[in-house]
C-alpha cells in the first residue's frame, strides 16, 4: 500500500475516535458540559501539520479531560532524531495520533489513559496503549479490566497480551518511587511490517477502551465517596504528574518537536497534592 | 588545608545554617506550628551519609516549607559520573548541601528557594543560588530582592552579580513555555580554587537569605489576599513542579545518587493546579 494512504487511513482513524470518544463523554456529562476545543499549527510560517486538542472541565463525571489529535511531519531536531529508530540518518518524519487522558471527580473511579499513533521515518510504525490509574484498590475492576484486555489482544496474537502487559507494566512505573503508576494495561512501540494487520488491531485497541472506560465510570457513577477519599487521589495525582514530567515518552516527543505545550501538557491534573 | 578540614568546616555551617532557618521560621509562625524532622541513610548496610530533612506544614504563614540537610558520600553510578566533573575516571565523591523551599499560603508572598552545596570529587567546588517565585507581579519587591543581592555579591567579587543573575535567569528558564520561573535571583556552580574566599561567599549567600526571606514575609504577612489571586498560586506552583520534575538538576543529583526521596521532592508544592 502506498504510504500516503497509510497516512491517510490513520489520521482519518484517529479524527474519528476523537469525534467518538468525546460524544461518549457528552453523553456520560448529559450533554450539560462541553469540550473546549483549540486547533493549533505546528509552523505558523509553513504547512508543518498541527492538531486539535478538545478538554472539558469540572463536569458532573470529569474533573479533567483531555481527547488530543494530531497530524505532524517536518524535521526531528538534531539532538533529538538519534533516539528515533530509522531517523538517524534522515531526520524527516510524519506523525499522527490521538490520546486521551481522564481526571474523574470521583476518587473511586480511576483515571484513565488511553494513546495510540502512527510514525513515519524511514520507517513507518504503530505504538500506543492503555493503563488506568485508582487511588483506591478495586480487585474487581482490575480483573475485569484485565480481562477484556486480553481477550481484545488474542483476538489479534495469542502472544500480544502477556508482551504488552509486561511492557506496560515497565514503562508505567516511577523508578524514583519504586512504584507503579498505576494497575497497568497495555503499551507496544515500535510496531512494524505488516500495516494492515497491525492497523486492525490499533482500531480495535481504541474502540475496546470506550467500552472500558464507558464499563467503569458507569461501574461506579453514583457510589458515595468522602474527602479522605479525595485526599488519596490529589496525592495519587501528583504521582501521575511526576510521572509525565520525569518520564513520559509522548511528553518528551511533544516538547522537543514542537508540538502545541497545552495539548502535551493536557495530561497533567487539575489539581494535585504533595505530601 | 586538608580536604577533610574542608569537608568538616562546610557540612558543620550547612547544618547550622539549618538550624537558623528553621528557629526563624518558628519564630514566624509564632512558635505554634513544629518541624517534623525525618533522619535518613544513603545506604542500609554500609556507612555512606545520609541527612535530615524538616518539613512543616499548614503554617499560618508557611503552607509548607522544606528546610535539607544532607552529606553523603560514596560512588556515583556508572551513568551518571560522565556529567560530573572530575568524576569520569574516578566516580568516587563526597557531597553536603542545605536546600531550602518555602510554599507560602498568602498568595501575594512568592515561593523562595536557596540552596548551597560543597562538592568532592577529583575536584571540590561550591554551587548554589537563591530565587524568587512570586504569582502577582511587585515590582518594588523585585527591585529590593535584587538589590539586596548585588550588594551582597559586590561585597566578594564586582564581577559576581550580572554572572550568577544571567546564570540564574538561564537555569531557572521553563523552555517548554518559554517562560522564567520567576524573578530570577542568583545561581552559581563548579566555583572552585580558593576554598576560603569561596566559602566565606557562600555563607554570605546563607545569611542573606535568612535576611531575604524575614524582610519579604514581614512586608506582606498581614496583607488580605483573594480566592483569585490564591488560584493564580495555584497554577504558578503547576509551573514550578514543571521546572523540579522536567529540569531541575539538584532533583536529577539526588534521584540519581539514591538520595532519599522525601527530602529531594520535598521542594513539590502542596497542592497545585493545571488549567
């Protein structure tokens, strides 16, 4: 298949989980609150891509939510294309993707993050994932949230649950802290060859996260919670915010290529608290 | 003199100097709100220093403030030796310090921080540096604190003052936003050679500190504040965890060399905001 299909196919995909995810959201907030959405340009000099980045804040449901787009392509910057597999040598490059990352007001729902992307160098591959995020132990949650993980992977590979999970298991985790980040999930880079195959997984991973995240807010909607509840999660919070800021990949991809600072910093809290 | 002489002379003054700040402080909060003292060791099973940190929290004044002791001693990993001078051949190291943060409740009294530190590897040096982080604008404040400093400076080296300013407005710069942290102040590393001099400057840099801090409390401690202008805070203290987590190489040191974590994240707001 032609390159320029494949981008086209994937940024249209992408565009369109936006449009799915944040109606799903209105719908969870009884279409009372609303996305703010803001376009964006890479190069106000020439066409360099850019994205859309829509958050809704201090809903019912949403504290904070942050449902990105984006269509980028230029040049790595030199100090950043070494770390680009297939852009050391060539440092142009084309890229899209959609994350997604949900700041619940109640404590007892989890946040929830959810990316996946499209990168061209010399290569052209998919990455992504998913994870969630309690400030409180739910079993249950994290079992059925397992499960549907992997039933969605061996739909595709019977080896693609236990690689990915571990994987997330090992990029979600505060080093410093010498704790996860969360319960888990899924998380691949790098995936290459085989576009077709890969892409159908790719949709699958963003059509099963709106059944999880649809599945677990409504889980737990209406369950009472209290500040000491509350306390937990803003505490929980600051771990996610030291996470994005010392760690996250996407973060660093953002800042050093010259993506858009409030759709990459979208990620962070609204409000977080060190103990 | 003897490097041990050095070592004792320094680590013995930043120890002091804690002890100062943390009776001022009381003092401030009318001796009605402690310091919890934490003691802690770099290593479980062998001796390689340690420290103790101070925190105090909901203040009158201080809504938190973080007061660092620590010497510690021992071989820097593998990794990290390549960005220490002096250190690439011979990883072995000895290192004490006082870091100070200060998160003020009354919104118009900025952040403050200052930190000095004595450095051994095959070299020695001294680093350090004190700034100002306000969220409302006072220009007179800024003129003062400036001031202050360049008296100071002036009163070691005509040549101290612009160098350690740009130095300081260069370090504490947020690229992502392209915007300085706060009102700058001074900040200065790798001052090595002449120990007597550079140490008498560097205790100077301690002392008017304390100066600093007393004056910019006193001037404001009874001035009414909004809901707005403490939302302001709010997401000025986002931009500071930002600068800690993305750049701030004291918490790289420490995160890196098996400091204790408590005391290296100690200088995280206590409760911030992302819009």
């Amino acid at each position: 298949m032609d390159l320029d299909i494949k981008k086209d196919l994937t940024s249209s995909w992408f565009k369109t989980l936006q449009d799915a995810f944040c109606d799903d959201i209105k719908k969870i907030e009884n279409n009372k609150t609303d996305f703010k959405s803001t376009n964006w340009k890479r190069n106000k000099l020439k066409d360099e891509g850019g994205g859309e980045y829509r958050i809704l804040k201090n809903g019912k449901v949403f504290e904070k939510v942050g449902v990105n787009f984006s269509k980028v392509y230029g040049k790595f910057p030199k100090e950043y294309k070494k770390n680009i597999p297939g852009a050391e040598k060539n440092a142009k490059f084309w890229a899209s993707g959609i994350s997604v990352v949900m700041h619940m007001k109640n404590p007892l729902i989890p946040a929830m993050h959810f990316n996946t992307r499209y990168i061209c160098t010399t290569y052209d591959w998919f990455g992504g994932g998913m994870d969630v995020t309690p400030s409180k132990v739910d079993k249950t949650e994290k079992k059925d949230f397992h499960n549907i993980l992997k039933k969605m992977c061996n739909r595709h590979s019977p080896h693609y649950y236990t690689k990915y999970k571990k994987w997330c298991d090992e990029y979600f985790y505060l080093h410093h802290r010498k704790e996860p980040r969360g319960i888990g999930g899924i998380f691949f880079d790098y995936k290459k060859n085989n576009f077709e195959e890969n892409f159908k997984f790719v949709r699958d991973c963003g059509v099963t996260f709106q059944l999880i995240f649809n599945k677990i807010i409504q889980r737990k909607i209406k369950k009472k919670w209290t500040m000491k509840e509350k306390e937990r999660q803003y505490v929980k919070r600051g771990r996610y915010a030291e996470f994005n800021l010392l760690y996250d990949r996407g973060t660093k991809f953002g800042l050093q290529t010259g993506g858009n600072i409030k759709a990459i910093l979208m990620s962070l809290p609204p409000k977080a608290k060190w103990e």
